[in-house]
C-alpha cells in the first residue's frame, strides 16, 4: 500500500484519505467488483423501474406505493453515495478518497441512513390504517398527511447528519489518514482523531437507539395491532391478504433493522471492524438491491403494473 501524501490543508484537514476497504485480501477485489458493479446496476434499474411504474400507472397512486416510491428512490441515492467510490478503489491501485468527497459522502449516507429509519415507521403506519381502520383510511391517509410524513422523514433524516457531521468533522485528525473501510464513516473517522472520542462515541450511541430503536419500536407496536385486526378476519382467504399487504414490508424492515442494529448497538470485539465492513456492505449495497425485488416478486399489482407498462411501450413503437 502506498504512503498518504503529506500535503494538508492545515495541521488537522488532510487533502485526502486512504480507505483501506478489501486490501489485505487483493485476490478477492477483482471478484468484488464484479459483484458490486451487477448489484449496482441491478438496484439502479429495479428501484427506477418501481418509481416509474408507481407514478404512470394511475392504479398505483395510492399512499403505499407513494412511500415505496420514497423508498425507491432513497435506495437509489443512498447506494449511489458509496458504490461508485467503492468500484474506483475496488480497480484501482490507489485507493484514496479525497478530504471534500469523504465529507459528501459522510453526510449523505448518514443522512439517508436515519430517512430510511423513519420512512420504514411511516409506511408500517400506513399498513396499520390499511388493515386496521380500512373504511377510514382515505379520509386518514390523504394526499397532505403523506406529504408531511415523506417530507417529516427526509427533514428528520438531513437534519439528523448535519447534527452528527459537524460533531464528527470539528474534531482534530491525526495521521496516517487511513481508514479501515472502504467508505467514510462516523466510527472510522473517530479512530483518527487525536483527541478523546468519549462524548462522540456516546452521541453517536444516543443517535443510533434514536433512529433504530425507536422507528423498530414503533413499527412492532403497528404490526401487533395489524396482527390482531387479521386474526379477527373470519375467512383464511382474507386473512392471508391482508397479511399479503404486509409481507414485503415486514422482510425489508427485517433485513434493514437487522443489519443496522448488528452494526451500531453491539458490543465491539475483536472482529468488530471485519462485521462493520460486512454489516455496511449488506445495509448499503445490498439491501437496496433487495429491496425492489421483494416488493415486485411478492406484489402482484406491481407485477400487472409492470406488465401494462411494457406493453403500453410496445404499443406504442408499433
């Protein structure tokens, strides 16, 4: 690995980093990005196709797929925020990132990161109007309230990285400027820090159980009354769609909230750093890959959508 250069922007701002990411294991790095650079493409075009069917097919312009459009569209900037990066370093030799693009990318992942937390609550609240309250639910759900939810949970969620950023960015840096990821991150940037990091550590703590807890807590309160409202359906046919409704929901909150809780609220240990990289990979690469297949392999009016959609396309070139 080559040495960082020296030049700084002043004693504590280095010009640029080294992410160390996948190194000390070259033989795999060609393999990675191959694999990263197909999840790559595989979410772009999966979550863009789920916005374009959400939007031009007027039978899906209802609450939830104006969310899972919301959540499509997060996946597609949150995993664009570190795969190109990653790809660079992934085939390249020199495996830097500079001062400016490591703050970018420290602000948009942290913030995309905490939206997602609190867009996945909103939408299970909208499965709980759906199911448990079915002859309100246009007059609960109208088009302002999900307006102010989409909007409540990207403010919160930018808001949320401006906090923690400036927190994190204000502290004094020590060389070598290696980071042990291959992406910027709160817990790799504290480790470069010449001062004491026990206040951050701890907001950081704070910020996690805030964002993760809280939204999980939330959302397993929604499906124990959505539970309740499905047992007291008389027909087997009813009861398994309105649990129909909820499934994808249920796998992409598991996959996210599993990962993400893995990541911040364990104990560290020995291969702690190893389970970050693995846990991030998952949470930000593929998990947003997943997302768009779950909800169209297991939903079938993204699928009639989808199909009407091609369709009106071929149509139209004859």
């Amino acid at each position: 690995m080559e040495t960082l250069v020296t030049n700084h922007i002043n004693d504590s701002i280095p010009l640029e980093f080294i992410l160390l990411g996948f190194s000390d294991q070259p033989w795999l790095e060609f393999l990675l990005f191959v694999v990263f650079f197909i999840s790559y493409i595989v979410t772009i075009f999966g979550n863009l196709t789920i916005i374009l069917v959400s939007r031009l097919d007027s039978r899906l312009h209802t609450p939830m797929y104006f969310f899972l459009t919301n959540l499509s569209l997060l996946d597609v900037c949150y995993t664009t925020s570190t795969v190109p990066q990653l790809l660079v370093n992934l085939y390249s030799t020199r495996k830097v990132i500079s001062y400016a693009g490591c703050v970018a990318q420290l602000f948009v992942f942290l913030a995309l990161g905490a939206t997602e937390c609190v867009l996945l609550a909103v939408m299970s609240f909208d499965r709980f109007v759906a199911i448990c309250w079915p002859l309100h639910y246009s007059v609960i759900m109208h088009q302002r309230l999900c307006l102010q939810l989409a909007a409540a949970s990207w403010v919160t969620g930018f808001s949320n990285s401006v906090w923690l950023s400036a927190l994190t960015l204000q502290l004094p840096l020590c060389g070598p400027y290696v980071l042990d990821h291959f992406l910027c991150e709160v817990p790799a940037l504290l480790k470069l820090s010449c001062v004491d990091t026990t206040a951050n550590e701890a907001e950081l703590f704070l910020v996690s159980v805030l964002f993760h807890l809280v939204p999980l807590t939330l959302i397993l309160i929604s499906y124990a009354f959505i539970a309740q409202a499905v047992l007291r359906i008389q027909s087997a046919e009813g009861r398994q769609k309105a649990f129909g409704t909820c499934g994808s929901h249920l796998i992409v909150v598991s996959l996210f909230y599993g990962t993400a809780v893995s990541m911040y609220l364990q104990p560290p240990s020995t291969n702690s750093k190893d389970r970050g990289k693995l846990v991030s990979l998952f949470y930000g690469i593929i998990a947003p890959m997943l997302n768009p297949l779950i909800y169209t392999l297991r939903n079938k009016e993204v699928k009639e959508a989808f199909k009407r959609l091609v369709a009106r396309v071929f149509s139209i070139k004859k």
